[in-house]
C-alpha cells in the first residue's frame, strides 16, 4: 500500500536555509552532517519530515528508500550495521531519524511490519549491498 503523497503538506517540506545536500558523497559530508543533527532539533525535525515523505510499498521499501536518499553508494559501503570493520551505522544520528521517519510515515496504519527489526534488517541489508550497486551503476557508465 503506498501513501498518498496529497496528503503532505508542502510547506512543511520546503528546503530550510542550513540544510545539507542530499546524498551524502562522502566521509566529510556525512560527518558535517552527523554533527549539524546532533546540535540543531529543527534540522532534525526537518529531516524526519522529509524522509517520511518518501514513502513505498512496504516498511522495508521506505527505509531502503530513505537510505538511497541519504548516502551514495561509496559512502555506504565505508559503514556496516555494527562497526565491526568499518563505521557503525546503527549507532548514528542518521539511524535515529531514519527510524523515528518510518513510524512516522507509517503512522495510524496497523503495518505488522513496523517493528524496529524490520527496520534495522533493512539498513543491514541495503549497507551489506552497496558495494554490489556501486560495481553495477560504474560498470553502467564505462559501457
């Protein structure tokens, strides 16, 4: 089921003054970003809103949408779900509102998928397939 994008309001998504271009191109970006979010609440807030607006078929769609919006692919493959070998993701400022954006978007709906696993599974496996992507979409362009 996806939402009906008439029932946002624009004028709550407009682009604020101070916000960030979006995807994330790379490791600097990504840490102005982080750390833009853990000072300003109205940039918070604004990002919530604007990833919820992008909504898909399914709780699974959403995030891995909102991820696509969020990182290009040679950002995503410098992070996985735990840190383990590279930078943890789930511990991130973004990770919060990407989750805090799915219920919000998923609001009122009684979704049996709107569990913080689904969540989480779905940010692991898009960071666990952004190198395949990466390799795909270059080898797309030398053609």
């Amino acid at each position: 089921m996806s939402r009906n994008i008439a029932s946002v309001n624009i004028l709550q998504l407009e682009r604020p003054g101070n916000s960030h271009n979006l995807p994330v191109s790379n490791k600097q970006e990504y840490k102005a970003l982080e750390r833009f979010l853990n000072k300003e609440l109205s940039f918070e807030y604004n990002m919530k809103k604007r990833f919820a607006a992008i909504g898909g078929a399914s709780v699974r769609n959403t995030v891995m949408g909102m991820l696509k919006f969020l990182l290009r692919n040679e950002v995503a493959m410098k992070f996985n779900w735990a840190g383990s070998d590279k930078r943890p993701f789930k511990t991130t400022n973004m990770m919060k509102v990407i989750k805090e954006a799915a219920i919000y978007s998923y609001r009122g709906r009684d979704d049996q998928d709107l569990t913080d696993e689904v969540i989480e599974e779905s940010v692991k496996d898009w960071l666990k397939l952004a190198k395949a992507r990466y390799g795909y979409s270059s080898n797309r362009k030398h053609k």
